[in-house]
C-alpha cells in the first residue's frame, strides 16, 4: 500500500456536521434508537454525542439498501469503477482533515492515520480496477448446447467494522461489495464513529440513494443485521467472540459471513540473524505506534537461544522510541488506548504476567508525564522468559504488552507456535531460504512475512486459520465472495411450432 502521507499541522479535529444516521441517500435522526458520547481517548474530553440505531433503524435501512440495489445491480461495471475511483480521489483531497478527525477519535497518532486514508484510497481504486474480472466460464457440451457461468451480486451487505483503524476499515471494507455490485451498510466501531459519519457526508450524493449506509449504534444494530432476511452477506472485523456471536446468528439463515478475527501471532527468530534487525523487527511488529491494538501485530516473540540476551538488550532501546502523547500532535509516536475497559484489562494483563514470574525489560505502567493525565495511555511494555502457561502467551491483549519467549529445539517451538486456536499472521526471521521455508509452510498462519513484519500488500490475501477467520481480503477472492455464481444452459436446436 502506498506510503504516502499528508503534512499535519496540530490543530483541533473538524467534526462532521451531521451526527445522526445516513441511509437511503440522506440523514435521518434515530427512530428508536438514541445519542451516546464519543470521547477522545487521548485526552478523556467529549468530542460530540453521535445517533445510536435502534431495531426500527436498522431495518428500515436495509430496505433503503434493498431499493439502492435493485438500481446499483445495473450500472455498468465500468461506471462503478469511474464512482470508487472518484471516492478514493475524495479522500484524498480530504486526507489531512480526516487523519486529525480519527486520531482524535480513535487515539492512533495522527502522523500514521494520514497513512490510513492513503491506504483506504488504494484500496477503492484496486478494487475498480477488477471489476472485469468478476467472469463466469464456458463449459465445452457439444456444438448444439452452449453451457456457460455469470458472477451476479448479493444484494445487501452488512459490514461491521473494529476501532483500531475507524477511517481505512470504513473505506476499506466498502470496497469490494460495491466494485461488484452489491450495496453496503456500515456499522461503524461504537468506541471511534466520527470518521466514517464524515466519509458519509464527503459521499453523499456520488452513489444512488441507498448504495451507502452508515449506523453507528451498539449490539442491536449487528443483531438486526445478522438476522433480516434481506441482508445477504455480513464481514467483520473483530474479536473471535464477536464472530462466533455473529457465526450462531447467521447460522439461522445460512448467511455466508467474511470473519477477519483474533490473532496471537508470533515472530519467530532464528540464530543466523543479527540480533539489531531481530530486535527492529521485534518491535516494529508489536505495532506499539497504535498501542498494539492490531489484530496482526506479533506480540509473541520466540527467540533462539544463542541471541537472546542480546536481543533483549537491543529491544528495550527499540521500545524508548515509542512515546505515548496526544494523538493529534503530529510529533507524537505511541498513541492511547481506546477505552477505559481496554485500558483496566491490558492492565490486568501486565499485573498477571507479574504475579506468574515473566521477568519485565520495560515499561509496565502508565506514563509519568502529568500532562497525559486524562487519556488513556500504558507504555510499550515487554516481558521476558515468558513460557507457555502464561497468559500472556496465551490470550489476545490487543494492547502493548509484547511477551518474549527463549527456544533451543526448533519442533518444540513449532508445537508452542501452533498450540493456540489463533492463526493469523507469522513473521520469521533468518537468513536460511531452507529454514524459512520450511517452517513457513509448517506455521498454521494465513498470512507469513520472512524478515519482515506488519505490511499488507495489495492482491495478496489476507486472512487468518483457525479461530482467527474466515476469508481473504485485500484480493480477488474478496471481490469474487460477494458475488454468487450462476449457471445457464441452452439448446441451441430450434424449437418448431406444431402446425
């Protein structure tokens, strides 16, 4: 994805004007629904009080998606293209102002969520650059039958998406359904809705009325999605118990779902590496700028044994470069923890890995500085000789808490690697093509970086095993699971009329 980023300077985040909810082409207020705070998690002060769909809401958005559908269906592919591309070229005219809107919302440095729109806009327009590839196949019967498959849209699609990165996930997550034809409801993350209500307003009349819905709201607006007859296909990034709630729900009506879940992921690093890259990459995969709040960030470290030590000491010099502080000062590098609930379990956390004898190397608390008093930071924090039993090596933290383990014998390793229900992503590090490999292939992980950590690339999928998803993103096979296939035949003999 593009690394490109706007200039920010530090001023006040520009609200959307509207804060209600945006479905069948405009704003309504909520029906049955209500307004709840929006907090800003780097300083604890109000940002605006934002609309909540309730049931009533819900449903009657997905009849203003079903209307939008029946018109959507038939642009022609190509004309959807031109309307993503132009979507993505409005983020990007609008990137400075949304990077500083959902960093005050969310609590990620605003110096990387300008990133994130950049990465949104690519996406739209990866997407309409496949729209002609959504192609069925001719099947060979003889020449007076001609048998052959068409990719047709779902119809509506519910996309509920995490508060980890509010503005890419909204955009991000829109993409694929649309380039095929399908319309989208967005339930935007309940802790950080601002930016997507403003991507919202910057769309507004660029789609036929209800190809675009936005619902912020709680628990009730997923439940209504998951269950209404004419919501063909729900995605959602989230925790596992979210996509097992969301998995039984669906259950009752066969809805075909794109799960992208937890992950425990870990960085395995061999002893032909150079301890100051293994330590680089260490933290770089911890993803400490969004306080480890990334389902894909490698927050189990397996060190060999004849590195070490020194990797450890080279680490705790790594993490001083992160430094939590207000998430729109662009100087920023260590953003907030996104709720107090967060906040208190990561906390829990650290407290555990204590009380069961890791041994700390950093960190561990929340920053000193009195001017960060009101938001909610920790600093990067590291535990080493964490073993298996651990809870810390055990359970998704989704916060910067990175848990350091020492290996001697690699198939022991391996089995520590992929005893847990997660699988998501896996960084090895060696100079070895053999050992790489190898353990490449043996890792029960759905996305493996070698010597690298944490980028995405555009048309490769993403996607975790096991308990972490279900689904690839980010490629094709994205845009082809909102489609459903469609066989035809035909005789080609006439067909006399009696006399």
């Amino acid at each position: 994805m593009p690394d490109t980023q706007p200039s920010v300077t530090r001023r006040q985040p520009k609200l959307p004007a509207q804060l209600s909810l945006y479905y069948g082409g405009a704003w309504h207020e909520p029906v049955d629904g209500g307004y709840a705070d929006t907090i800003n998690p780097g300083t604890g002060a109000l940002l605006a009080n934002v609309a909540q769909a309730g049931a009533q809401d819900t449903a009657e958005a997905v009849v203003a998606a079903r209307a939008g559908f029946l018109v959507w269906r038939d642009i022609a592919p190509l004309e959807r293209a031109k309307l993503l591309r132009e979507a993505a070229a409005i983020l990007r005219r609008n990137a400075e102002e949304l990077a500083l809107l959902d960093a005050a919302d969310c609590g990620n440095p605003v110096s990387e969520m300008g990133a994130d729109v950049f990465a949104g806009a690519a996406i739209l327009d990866f997407f309409a650059g496949l729209v002609t590839e959504m192609k069925g196949a001719s099947i060979p019967m003889g020449p007076d039958r001609l048998n052959f498959s068409v990719r047709e849209p779902l119809g509506v699609v519910a996309r509920i998406v995490a508060f980890n990165h509010p503005l890419l996930f909204t955009v991000a997550k829109m993409a694929a359904p649309l380039a095929a034809g399908n319309t989208v409801i967005i339930k935007p993350p309940e802790q950080a809705p601002l930016a997507a209500l403003r991507v919202a307003e910057l769309f507004h009349g660029l789609f036929p009325p209800g190809v675009l819905s936005i619902l912020p709201g709680g628990l009730v607006v997923g439940e209504v999605l998951v269950a209404h007859k004419d919501v063909a296909m729900l995605g959602v990034v989230g925790s596992i118990a979210t996509g097992r709630a969301i998995m039984r729900g669906a259950a009752a009506r066969l809805k075909p779902l794109l799960l992208e879940l937890g992950g425990k992921n870990a960085l395995i690093a061999f002893p032909d590496t150079d301890p100051d890259l293994v330590a680089e990459g260490i933290a770089a995969g911890m993803n400490f700028t969004w306080c480890g709040q990334s389902c894909g960030s490698t927050s189990r470290a397996m060190v060999h044994e004849d590195i070490y030590e020194p990797v450890l000491e080279r680490l705790a010099a790594r993490c001083a470069q992160y430094k939590p502080g207000d998430p729109t000062d662009p100087a920023t590098t260590m953003g907030a923890i996104i709720s107090q609930a967060q906040h208190d379990r990561i906390m829990g956390y650290i407290d555990s890995a204590k009380a069961e004898g890791a041994r700390l190397v950093c960190g561990g608390g929340v920053p000193a500085d009195p001017s960060l008093a009101g938001g909610l930071f920790i600093e990067p924090t590291v535990f080493a000789d964490v073993t298996p039993d651990m809870r810390i090596a055990r359970e998704e933290i989704f916060g910067p808490v990175l848990a350091v383990s020492r290996w001697r014998d690699e198939a022991e390793m391996l089995a520590a690697v992929n005893a847990l229900d997660y699988g998501l992503t896996c960084a090895i590090w060696t100079n070895d093509l053999e050992k790489a490999h190898r353990l490449a292939s043996r890792v029960q992980a759905g996305f493996i970086w070698v010597n690298e950590v944490g980028r995405h690339f555009l048309g490769a999928p993403f996607g975790g095993f096991k308990q972490s998803g279900i689904g690839r993103e980010e490629c094709l096979a994205e845009l082809l699971a909102f489609t459903q296939e469609k066989n035809i035949h035909i005789n080609l003999r006439r067909v006399a009329r009696k006399a």
